[in-house]
C-alpha cells in the first residue's frame, strides 16, 4: 500500500516535469521508438466532405446543455436525429491541417519500401496510441514492434486531437464525415508518392477503435486502395458504444484538466471522459495493465467533439466491393464494443455480408484499450502474423 501510493505520487512528480515540456496540451512529444526513422510534417489538406448540419447547438454551450443532449442521444439516436440534425447533408470545403509521423525501420531494414501501413486511432487518444510509451518503454509501441518486423507505419493525429487543428466549430465541422474525408485523402496521398518520399503499392489498414470505424468504412468507398484491413476495438454491434457516451461521463476537456487545457481557447464541446473511474469503466480492464500505463493515458487523454460522437456509427457501411483479408482483433472485455464479454458479442457480428477473408482474435484479459494493457506485445505478434501474411500475397 504504501510502496505504492509512494510510487503513484513519484509518478505525479514526474509528469509535472513532462507536462511543462509538452505543449498541445499534454501531448507526448516523442516522434518515434529508437528503432525506427521517423518523419514528422504537418499537411495541409483541401478536403470537401458532406456534412451533417446540426441545430439546436452551441459549440460553447455549458455543461448542462452538453449533457442534456448526451443523454438525448444516446436511448435513441434516431430521435434525436429528428431534433438536433437537419434532414439533408451539406457540402463544406476547408483546408484542414493534419500532423503525420511516417516510420520506416532504421538502417534500411525494411522488407519491402514499398508497404506501409496506416494507422488510425479511437476516440481519447491520438497518434501516440500506436508509439504508446510508458516510462521510455517500447513495449507497449505497435510501431516499434512493426519495425522490428521490417514494416513501415504511417500514423496522423485525427482533427481536434495531438498537434493537428483543433476547429473551433465542433459540430459541424469536427464530426465523422470530415473525418472519413481526410483519412481518405491521406490515403490517396500514400498512394500517389505525397508521404513518406515514395508510392506505396501495398497498403494494409489498421484502426483503433473509431479509427477501425474509418478504415472499415475506407474499404467500403475506395476498396482498391487497400489490400488488407485490420480492425483492432471493434465490433458492429454498437449498443456498448451507446453506453459509452454516459458510462465515460464525458465533460468539458478545459473543466477537467484545467491545467493542461487552460490555455489551449478549445470551445466546451471538446469533451473528455470526467474521471478516472469513467475512464477505467470503458477503456481498462483491472488488473491486467499497470498503473503507470493508466497514468500515461490519463495525463495525455486528448478530447474528442460531442458531433464526433453522436455521427461516428454513421460511417461503418457495407464493404462488398472489399475482396482483401478482414481481421478483427478485440480484447474479450472489451466494454464499448462488447459491453464486457466479447465472446458473448462476437466481434465477428460484420453487419450485412461478411468479407470473403475474415478472421477474429480475442485475446483474454484485455479491456478496450488493447495497446496499454500487458497483453499488448503478444497482441502485436498475432496482429504483425497477419499484416506479413497481407503484404505477401
Ligand atoms: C445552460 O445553458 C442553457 C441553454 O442555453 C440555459 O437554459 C441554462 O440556464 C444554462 N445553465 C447554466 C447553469 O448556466
Ligand atoms: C421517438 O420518435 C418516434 C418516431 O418519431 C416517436 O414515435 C416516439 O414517441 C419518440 N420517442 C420519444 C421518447 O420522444
Ligand atoms: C450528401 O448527402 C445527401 C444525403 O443527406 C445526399 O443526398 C447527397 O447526394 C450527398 N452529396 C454528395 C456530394 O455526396
Ligand atoms: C532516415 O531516413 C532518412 C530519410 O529517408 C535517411 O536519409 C537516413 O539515412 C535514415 N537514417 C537511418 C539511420 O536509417
Ligand atoms: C515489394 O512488393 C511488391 C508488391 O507489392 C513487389 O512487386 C516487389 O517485387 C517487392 N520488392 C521486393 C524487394 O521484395
Ligand atoms: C473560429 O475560427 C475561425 C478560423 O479559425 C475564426 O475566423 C473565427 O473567428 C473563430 N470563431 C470564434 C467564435 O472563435
Ligand atoms: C461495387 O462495384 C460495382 C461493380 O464494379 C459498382 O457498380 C459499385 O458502384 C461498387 N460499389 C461501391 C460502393 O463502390
Ligand atoms: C449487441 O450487444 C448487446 C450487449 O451489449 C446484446 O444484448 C445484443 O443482443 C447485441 N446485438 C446483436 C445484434 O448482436
Ligand atoms: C448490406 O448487405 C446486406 C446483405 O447483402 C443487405 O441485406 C443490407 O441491406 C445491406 N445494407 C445496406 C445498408 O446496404
Ligand atoms: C486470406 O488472406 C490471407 C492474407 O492475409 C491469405 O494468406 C489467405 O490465403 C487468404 N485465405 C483465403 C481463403 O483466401
């Protein structure tokens, strides 16, 4: 007991220190594990996506109205759809601009230049949830654990998130279409030679979580531009997400970390999970991760717009153009996609017609945060079988 509040006060020290380094409030500044090159650029991406149009809100609105539509939404989307959302979708053009790390392994140890991967995160992370170091440890980073499999990783931090534009419109600007449209130029962009200095031919996709909700969605609408996807945090039944959105308690990212978030200006409608205990409830699964990983997480949590989490389910489509290799990789207590029990709600529940090539690995003793908990570099070795296995074919 007391070795270890000892220790938890030790660490409350330490991230003091950090937090003063960091700008963005509480982003990890590391580009990269040791064992591979990494390149940070940020782009600026024109991009056209066909946007829900909302009403009835305030992209400042205080945090009782910020409840009162969680709790609107989340028993019945579909009402308050009717209410909060006009009927049609309207165009909107922006440039937005988007933080990118591309990685390749060091010293040329790369099978094949011409693979890559791309990574999408979830919701309460950014691209730090692929290079997740705790403590200076690679452990836990799916990026180092790629480049000691030879494998490049392109990863970018989401709107609103990491040191990408955090716009102040949150509801009709920072919402699930506009996302899909940028990982969707992105994408383009690996493919036509604009990242990482060179054309990649093969292109295996792997999300997190609502990231997983994008690059399902990606190969439905341009299945020729991967040849693989991986869906890690996910599952096609949505009723834990819709629990999410109350169990996770979510409340004004300036109101709960006042002291990473005071200077940033974000309007109330970025939103984070209020505790420690909402977090846990939804992303953690006791004890079956250490305490520093939480910490990690808790002290670089990073917000997410409440149209983000009212449009996200929207994306996930049929993909029957798709004919590359599916594989879905969920921790058996995984709580937003499986309320707990996923072998209860198989991940495998693929909405409409199931890919040709489809596969599920349920690794035990591992909550919705999959790459945080002990169970990570095992996971990574199953998931990097697969990835090697895509790119050979
Ligand atoms: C919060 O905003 C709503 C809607 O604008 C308003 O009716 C309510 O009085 C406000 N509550 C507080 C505590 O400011
Ligand atoms: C939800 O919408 C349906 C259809 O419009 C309506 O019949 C029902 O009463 C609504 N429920 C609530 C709780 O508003
Ligand atoms: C935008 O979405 C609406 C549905 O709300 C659809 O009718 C329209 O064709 C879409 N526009 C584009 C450019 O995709
Ligand atoms: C890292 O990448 C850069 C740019 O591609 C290259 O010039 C350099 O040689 C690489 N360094 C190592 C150690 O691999
Ligand atoms: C890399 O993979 C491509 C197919 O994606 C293949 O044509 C090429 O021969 C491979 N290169 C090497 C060096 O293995
Ligand atoms: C929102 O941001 C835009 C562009 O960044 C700026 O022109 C506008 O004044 C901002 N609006 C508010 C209410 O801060
Ligand atoms: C799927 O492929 C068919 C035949 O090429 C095409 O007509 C259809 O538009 C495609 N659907 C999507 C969603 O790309
Ligand atoms: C979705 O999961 C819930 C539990 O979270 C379960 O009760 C329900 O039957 C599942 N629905 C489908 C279609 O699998
Ligand atoms: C998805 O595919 C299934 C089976 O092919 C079909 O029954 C369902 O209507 C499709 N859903 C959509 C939204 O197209
Ligand atoms: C499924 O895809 C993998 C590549 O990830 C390939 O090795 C395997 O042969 C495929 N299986 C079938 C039945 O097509």
């Amino acid at each position: 007991m007391h070795s270890s509040s000892r220790f938890l006060s030790l660490l409350g020290l330490v991230y003091i220190a950090l937090a003063q380094s960091m700008n963005q409030a509480g982003y990890n500044p590391r580009v990269g594990p040791p064992n591979a090159n990494c390149t940070r650029q940020t782009y600026q991406l024109d991009i056209t996506s066909n946007n829900t149009v909302f009403q009835n809100v305030d992209s400042n609105a205080n945090e009782t109205y910020i409840t009162k539509l969680l709790q609107t939404f989340a028993p019945l989307p579909m009402n308050f759809s009717q209410e909060y959302e006009h009927p049609d979708k309207q165009p909107l053009s922006r440039q937005y601009s988007i933080s990118g790390t591309f990685c390749t392994p060091m010293n040329g140890q790369v099978k094949n230049a011409s693979h890559v991967q791309y990574l999408i995160h979830g919701v309460g992370f950014d691209s730090s949830y692929w290079d997740f170091a705790v403590d200076g440890s690679d452990e836990h980073s799916y990026v180092s654990a790629a480049a000691a499999a030879g494998y490049s990783t392109f990863r970018y931090d989401r709107l609103g998130t990491g040191l990408s534009e955090h716009p102040n419109d949150t509801y009709n600007v920072v919402q699930a279409p506009t996302d899909i449209a940028i990982a969707t130029k992105l994408l383009e962009m690996l493919k036509n030679g604009n990242i990482g200095g060179q054309k990649f031919d093969k292109i295996v996709g792997v999300g997190h979580s609502y990231g997983s909700v994008q690059v399902q969605a990606l190969s439905a609408t341009v299945p020729r531009m991967l040849d693989a996807v991986l869906l890690q945090g996910f599952s096609t039944n949505a009723t834990g997400q819709l629990q999410l959105l109350t169990s996770g308690a979510y409340s004004t990212a300036t109101e709960v970390f006042p002291d990473r978030f005071k200077d940033s200006g974000l309007p109330s409608t970025y939103l984070v999970t209020l505790a420690r205990q909402t977090q846990q409830l939804n992303f953690w699964y006791f004890p079956y991760y250490s305490g520093a990983a939480f910490n990690h997480n808790r002290q670089t949590e990073q917000p997410v717009t409440q149209a983000v989490l009212f449009t996200q389910m929207g994306l996930v489509q049929n993909a029957t153009n798709f004919t590359g290799p599916v594989h879905v990789v969920t921790g058996a207590n995984d709580w937003p996609f499986c309320f707990n029990d996923c072998y209860a709600v198989p991940a495998n529940g693929a909405r409409g017609s199931k890919p040709a090539n489809f596969s599920v690995y349920i690794p035990d003793n591992t909550g919705h945060a999959v790459n945080a908990h002990y169970s990570a570099p095992q996971v990574y070795q199953e998931m990097l079988a697969f990835v090697s296995d895509a790119f050979a074919a």
